[in-house]
C-alpha cells in the first residue's frame, strides 16, 4: 500500500512539474523553435541515445528534419537552442556581457583544465586573457616560424624513414611534433617527446577528448555521487593525473631556468631584485614566453600566482594549443592526398614563392603569400571542423534578429557541423573546393577560432604553426591515400578526430 502511494505520488509530481513547465513564460519563449517534444526530467536525452560518438549525427539528423535552422534539444533538465545562422552566430558571439560558457560543458572539462581561462569567466577570465595576450603579439611571429622550421628537421629525420614501408599514422608523430613546438615557444622548456613516443602523456592525450564527450552527453556523469563510484571515475583520473603532472613538471623545469637566469643577470649586472624582474618581463615579452609571463607575474596584493591557477593554464594551453592544431594538419594533409589536383595547386604556389629553392625554409612573409594553401587548410577545418560547437550560457534572454527570444538559463550552442554543411551558405557542401574561400562570404559564416571577446588567443600561431608545417611537408613529400582497410574513422566529438588515425603514403619530392 505505502509503494503503490510513492508510485501515484511521483507519477502526480511528475505531471504537476511538466504542468506547470508548460504553463511557464520560459517554456513559451523555447516553444518558438522547432524542436521534438522533451520527456519529463530526461529531455531528448534517448534521442539523442548512449553513444557520446553519435550524438553529433543525431543533432544533424534533428537540424534537418526540421528545416536546417535553429532548432530546441533539452538535454536532461538543460535546454539548448542550436543555432547555424550566421547573422544570429556573429550576435551571440559578438555579445558584451554573454560571455559564459553552457554548464554541461564547463562540468566536462573542469576535471582536466579546472577553471582555466576556458571555463572561466568574470575578473579571472579577464586577468589571466590579459596576462596571454603578449605572447601572440605579431612581433613574435618570425620567431614562431623559425621554431617550427626547426622541429621540421627533427620530424623529416623520422617520416624519412618511412618511405617505400606502407602507411604513417601522422597522428602518432605530429602530435608529439606540435606539442615540442609549442612547449619550446610558449613555454621555454624543450620536451622532446618526439624523440620519446612512450611518454605516458602521449598515450594520455588520445583519450582525453574522448572522455571530455562522454562527460558532456553521457547525463548521469553528472550527478557526482553516482559517477565517483564508477570505473569510468577512476579511469578519467588516471588520465587526469597524466595531464596534470605533465603540466606541472613543465612549471618545474621553466622555474629552474628561470631561477638560473636571474642568478646570471645579479651577477653580471648586479641589479636589484625589481630591476630584474623588470628585465625579465621584459625579455618574455620579446620571446613570447607565456609561461614566463605567469610565474612572474604578482597579484595586487604582491603575492605570486598561485601554482594551482598556474598549472591549470597550462595544462590546458598544453593540451588544446597541441591537439587542435595537430588534427587540422592531418586532416588538410589527407584532403590533399585524397585530391591530387589540390596537392598539385600548392605545390604550384609552392613553386612560385621558393622560385628555385624548394628546400628553403619560410619566413613569415612566405606564409602571407600562401593564399592557395590557407584556402585548403579552411576548406578541411569546414568538411572536418576541428571544434564542433561552442557556446554561452545565457545570463538575461537573448532577442534573436527574428525576434524570438532565447531566455535566460538556457544555452545557446553554435553548431557548426550543421552551419558548414548548410547548402544556402556553402553552395555544394558535400564537395572539397578551396575555391569557395575566394569568394566573398558572410563574416561570422565561418568562425573556427570563435570571434567576439572570447575568440581564440593564439589563432594566428596556430596559423603560423599549421602553414609553415604544411609548406615544409608538401615540398618534401608527395602523400598518398592509405589502403582502404586504414580508411579514417571520423568522430564528431568535442573535436573532431579520427578513431583510427590518419594513415597516409609519402613518397620524397626531387627538384632539379
């Protein structure tokens, strides 16, 4: 009798709460987008059903049976509003105040990155942004493509080695590449894990994405009383420890060098503490030295940074400056075999900036020249888009140029799977064509790096990183697709990567 009690009396608050969800101002507001009825408490959670790796297709299947325009999912309790218009994306990003990023996101990726610039928001945002800015000043530049010049060497030293012996797995090898890269410029601290492919980080970084997507869809994740009881618990802390410790000892060994520094700069000069300080600030900025940056600067009350604001920033500059980087290379890199009249069109341009020198290194100028190669490269990052979805967690509603309205508490979450393969925006989205980015486009039609206050920081090294890699590869080799059993297996998760790897054949180029 006391069961069947608990039984109506749930059952009666279940339909009360939907009842008055229903009758809500808010409920009203989210009813003018097209959406599929949501369930009590669980939303389309079984829509969008238990695999975090097909919830992607599931969104794009819900966009266009509902007419590929901005479309309502509640997830669990949370309600989102997918938006693919440009003139509603460039609004939402360009915003002032709506600067917050969608809770179910910040939960997924707080356990890596903690609440790093990516997740936070108010004075730490704006303090530690601030702090950032330097290090991609355009005055450092040069220096970048010098750096990545450098590793070029040390990554041709092993790709050579695979000529005539099948396929290469350039995951395996430009992941460590870029991650050397970025800890030599951004961090002053030479890695070498190219040279050194057992490192635990390495083995680390590849799962982390996929469990940061479980985190984000997988909804019981996020009621912490059940998920810490559960193996995925103690395997995403496994991996966490990896990251974490990673990072710290990058910290470790900058400090040292750093303290050495100083020790040579009071002998030489014998300046006083503030003088070198000044000295070194300074010197980080001509360098470019994030990392720097950080452990020199004091908070207004004189005290250092904390280790732990610290360790959490670069953790994950570490990790998102590496990874993104790395999958747009890779992908471009298997477009181009894929197309071997593209291949032939860079090579071309190639041609035309080297003249007769086609071994020599670029310069930064050489890397404004290489209009042909930045198409593909945005072609591949629109087919494959590295960062799936962005968003913002609204703090007041949100008036759309239609005049719906988004209300307050919900997220608006920039879908671009579905803006890139929008037919009225990119005519023929099916088909890899360069030529599409010569054309004249909406501004905000095409945002891989965000736009607005919180764009990207370090979009123009990745640029930097991402060219003067590909110019140096496609002037050495000539890549191949790989055989059909080693085909990618694309995932569309928080980024966009291949379950299987990028296999490709390379062959070196002669020029007489």
């Amino acid at each position: 009798m006391i069961f069947l009690f608990i039984v109506v009396l749930l059952i009666f608050v279940i339909i009360y709460r939907e009842y008055k969800k229903k009758c809500s101002l808010r409920w009203k507001k989210l009813q003018e987008f097209p959406g599929d009825t949501p369930l009590p408490f669980i939303g389309n959670s079984l829509q969008l059903g238990f695999d975090s790796d097909e919830v992607s297709q599931k969104l794009m299947a819900m966009w266009e049976r509902h007419g590929k325009q901005n479309f309502r999912v509640s997830v669990g309790s949370e309600d989102w509003i997918m938006i693919s218009d440009p003139d509603d994306v460039g609004a939402l990003l360009n915003h002032p105040s709506e600067l917050s990023k969608p809770l179910e996101r910040n939960t997924a990726m707080k356990p890596f990155f903690g609440n790093s610039i990516s997740s936070s928001d108010g004075e730490r945002w704006k303090s530690i942004r601030k702090l950032m800015t330097p290090s991609f000043h355009f005055k450092t530049f040069e220096k970048r493509v010098m750096n990545v010049n450098h590793h070029c060497d040390n990554l041709f030293n092993i790709l050579d080695t695979f000529e005539g012996r099948g396929s290469v797995n350039l995951y395996t090898y430009l992941k460590p590449y870029m991650f050397d890269i970025l800890c030599s410029t951004l961090m002053g601290v030479d890695s070498n894990f190219l040279n050194n492919l057992d490192h635990p980080y390495l083995e680390a970084n590849g799962k982390v994405i996929n469990i940061i997507t479980q985190n984000y869809f997988s909804y019981w994740r996020n009621i912490p009383t059940l998920f810490k009881i559960s193996p995925q618990y103690r395997r995403m802390m496994k991996t966490v420890k990896t990251i974490v410790d990673t990072s710290t000892a990058v910290c470790l060994q900058r400090r040292k060098i750093l303290n050495k520094i100083k020790e040579e700069m009071d002998t030489q000069h014998k300046s006083s503490d503030i003088e070198i300080v000044t000295l070194l600030n300074k010197k980080a900025d001509d360098d470019g030295c994030m990392l720097d940056k950080f452990l020199l600067t004091k908070l207004p009350n004189g005290s250092p940074i904390p280790d732990d604001i610290i360790e959490e920033e670069i953790s994950l500059i570490c990790y998102t400056g590496h990874y993104t980087t790395t999958l747009t290379i890779c992908h471009t890199l298997y477009y181009v075999a894929k197309y071997p009249e593209i291949q032939n069109r860079i090579l071309e341009e190639q041609q035309c900036i080297f003249k007769n020198d086609m071994s020599q290194k670029p310069t930064h100028k050489n890397l404004n020249d290489m209009k042909y190669l930045e198409a593909v490269i945005k072609e591949s990052m629109r087919v494959l888009p590295p960062v799936t979805k962005i968003g913002r967690l609204l703090k007041n509603d949100f008036r759309f140029d239609d005049g719906r309205i988004a209300p307050a508490g919900s997220s608006v979450i920039v879908f671009f799977e579905a803006m890139y393969q929008n037919p009225n925006i990119f005519p023929e989205p099916e088909k890899f064509d360069p030529e599409r980015f010569f054309n004249s486009m909406h501004l905000f039609s095409f945002v891989p790096f965000s736009a607005g206050p919180r764009n990207c920081l370090g979009f123009r090294y990745a640029w930097v990183a991402m060219k003067a890699t590909l110019s140096n590869m496609l002037r050495r080799y000539e890549v191949f697709p790989c055989d059909p059993a080693d085909e990618p297996q694309f995932a569309y998760r928080i980024l966009t990567e291949s379950k299987n790897g990028i296999h490709l054949n390379l062959k070196k180029r002669y020029f007489n």
